[in-house]
C-alpha cells in the first residue's frame, strides 16, 4: 500500500480502537450499503431493457434511444458530488434512505407514461438512482480504516451486478404481465411492469435500509468550512483519476447500456438472449470489484490499473473488427472483468490520498466517470451513424482508453524521474 504525500489529508482516528459493537456496524453499514447499491443501480440502466420494447412502441430512432438510455446516466453523474459533500455532512443512512423513496416516484410515474417526451422527463429524475453511489462510497468510507478500503469499497462497488438484475429479470418481467395489465390496471403490462416492481423494491430497501443501518451516523464533514470541503476539487490528479473512471466505469456503463441493442441488431438475437450475453460482460465488470480493491490494497492501485488499462486496450483493438458471436462475447468479458478491478483501483487511490475527503473527491470522480457513460452512448450512436461499423463502438472505447494509459505511463515516467533525482517521493500536488 502507498503512503499519502505530504499535504493529504490525515486517516480517521475513530478507526484505531474497533468493539465488537462497533465492528458489527459498521458490517452492517456495507451489507445494506451494497444491497441498496445494486438495487438503486438495476433502477439506474433500467431503460437498456425496457428502452428497447419502448422504442418499438413510440417508433424511436437510434439517436431517440441513445438519449433516453443515458439521460439517467447525466443527472445521477452532475448531482454526484453535492450529494456526497451532503452525505459527509449528515450521514450515509439518511441521505441513502431519503434517496430511495424520492427515487420511487419518478420511477412508478415510467409505468403510466404516455409519450416519448414525458418518458425523457421521468429519466431525467430517475437519474437520482445513480447518485447512490457517492453516498455509498462516503458512507462506508467513513466507517472504516484507510487500510481496508481498497476492499471494502471494491464490496461495495460490486453492487454494480444491480445491472445483470435488470438484464435477467426485465426480460422476464416484459412478457409476465399481459400489456394490458393486470387487477383493472391497478397493476401494468408489458415494459410498464418493470419501472412498477422496481418501485416496490426501492420502497421495501428504504424500510430495511432505515431499520437495519446503525446509528448515529459518523459524519467527517461536520465541523469543516465549505471551502476546507472542496479544497480537494482543486488537485489535478483528482480529475486525472476522474479520467481513468471514465474507462473503467464510463465505459461499463455505456456498454451495459448499449450491449441489448448491439446483440439484437447486429447477431439477430431475441431480446432474453440478449440480456444473458450482456449480463456475462456485467458479472465481472461488478463481481471482481473486490478483488480489484484486494490486490490495490496488496500491491498498491499503480500496478493494478496500469495492467487494467493494457489488457482493455489489447481486447477492444480486436473487438474494433468484425467478429463471430462467440469471440465477440468472450473479449466483451475479458474488458468486463478488467474494468471491475481497474474500478476498484481508482478508488484505492483516493483513499490513499484523500481519507477524509471521499465525499467530494469519490462524488467528483464518480461523475466524471458517470458523464463518460452518458456521453458514450450517444458517441456510440454517431460512430455508428458516420461509419455505418456497428464495431465502431469499439473504436471509440479503445481512444479513450489509450489516452488514459498514455496519462498514465507518463506520470509513472516522472515519478520514477523525481524518484532518481530525489526531488520528491510521490506525485507533487496538482501537477500530475
């Protein structure tokens, strides 16, 4: 594990003596942290299934799709990081609960829309969803040593698999309910099914959420000037770290967003087969966060992202050509499985640098990396509209990540520079 530089933050002290007491609460502040993750998470992509009966019923284009399919993406990434600085202020469980039921109700409100242009309306809110993932990271963050975190929040960060539940389940829950509904319409068919048992999840997690979680609240924030809060969003290295997210979650998210659609037109596959390929690319991506977080603590977040970075670029320089259903999906897992232990890594170095600022430097890398996958999509959709190469999708993540690992490498080279010289041990504060 690296050591911070000279000028982060000093690590919690309420982490030096843990009771048994203590210990149990703060397991379970990241059991139904995680939990509450993965569901609010299946909410947030919700319309990379449902968008694609949606699309059929309103006669969308391409572009109307992409839109629809990242407006979620936009709102959940811009509200990230007041919402971590507002979870660092008052607590995890109240930000985190207050969140599930608000997030409710543009949700049931998906299953009575009647036009394309309320539909965009409800993403919008509906984004709220994404916003959990600052208030987890800060969350958790608070309860544990600086140590652990690489793993912890690499537990946390696996509530990612939340998208293989919208991948498995909607197609199921699409064709349950006849489209004309059920109980006289009290209960929708068809699509509107799916926003309509997603409601009653993320009402049932705001009640166990609010039972379960401890109290009181460990709150880091409490006491600090708003500009002591914010000092961090004026280090260069977080926006650099906010870059290489982009690649490992960005990117996650507009694939899991965009591989339904890719594997129905492109391989001809039914909507349910769909979402099982897609689900195989999600599994990892999410499911070896830990390890990911494991091996940052272990070796440290350099090596780790740096091999995360190489391995993507080699599977999506072959994925940039056209390729028969079967290679296509085992390189789709290999970048999955890359992008869930370079997610982890990114964080591990936040936690290395800024233990006492997860709130805002997690919530403004998170949506840094969030933008990424609101934006990808619709760079998807254009690639594919200049191209006319459904494997340009493929070429425009390959770009993305070849700037980051050129960023990468070329900190490295200076540290490495400094380190020979003796000028200074780690990356001097906001040039790198």
């Amino acid at each position: 594990m690296s050591t911070p530089p000279a000028g982060a933050t000093e690590p919690l002290t309420v982490h030096a003596a843990m009771t048994d007491r203590e210990l149990a609460a703060r397991t379970r502040v990241l059991v139904v942290a995680t939990v509450g993750f993965t569901v609010f998470f299946a909410v947030w992509v919700m319309f990379a299934i449902v968008g694609i009966p949606i699309r059929e019923e309103f006669d969308l284009t391409d572009g109307q799709f992409a839109l629809l399919v990242a407006i979620p993406i936009l709102t959940g990434s811009i509200l990230r990081v007041p919402v971590g600085i507002l979870t660092d202020l008052i607590g995890g469980r109240l930000v985190f609960t207050s969140l599930l039921v608000v997030t409710a109700i543009p949700t049931y409100f998906i299953s009575r829309a009647s036009s394309y242009t309320e539909l965009l309306v409800l993403a919008f809110f509906l984004g709220l969803s994404g916003t959990s993932f600052a208030v987890g990271i800060a969350w958790v963050s608070a309860w544990y040593p600086p140590e652990r975190q690489g793993f912890v929040l690499g537990v946390f960060g696996a509530g990612n698999v939340g998208a293989s539940i919208t991948k498995l389940l909607a197609p199921t829950l699409v064709v349950l309910v006849p489209a004309a509904g059920a109980a006289s319409g009290v209960v929708p068919g068809g699509w509107r099914f799916v926003p309509f048992v997603y409601t009653i999840m993320l009402l049932a997690m705001a009640a166990v959420m609010w039972t379960v979680a401890p109290g009181p609240d460990h709150r880091p924030a409490r006491g600090r000037t708003f500009r002591e809060i914010n000092r961090p969003l004026r280090v260069l290295r977080v926006w650099r770290f906010g870059l290489y997210y982009i690649v490992v979650f960005g990117a996650y998210v507009g694939l899991a967003l965009w591989l339904p659609k890719y594997y129905v037109d492109v391989y001809g596959v039914d909507l349910r087969l769909a979402g099982l390929l897609t689900a195989l690319f999600i599994f990892p991506a999410s499911l070896l966060r830990p390890l990911g977080g494991y091996l940052s603590d272990r070796l440290g977040p350099r090596p780790v992202t740096y091999t995360a970075f190489i391995v993507m670029c080699l599977a999506l320089t072959w994925l940039s050509f056209d390729l028969g259903i079967v290679l296509f999906t085992v390189l789709v897992i290999v970048v999955g499985a890359m992008m869930g232990i370079g997610k982890a890594s990114v964080f591990r170095y936040i936690a290395d640098y800024f233990p006492r600022d997860m709130g805002v430097v997690g919530g403004l890398v998170g949506a840094i990396g969030g933008l990424g996958g609101f934006v990808l999509p619709l760079l998807f959709a254009w690639a594919l509209a200049e191209t006319g190469r459904p494997e340009s999708t493929f070429i425009v993540l390959l770009a993305a990540s070849i700037v980051s690992l050129v960023w990468l490498h070329l900190v490295v080279i200076k540290m490495r520079w400094d380190e020979r010289h003796r000028t200074v041990a780690f990356e001097p504060e906001g040039t790198s």
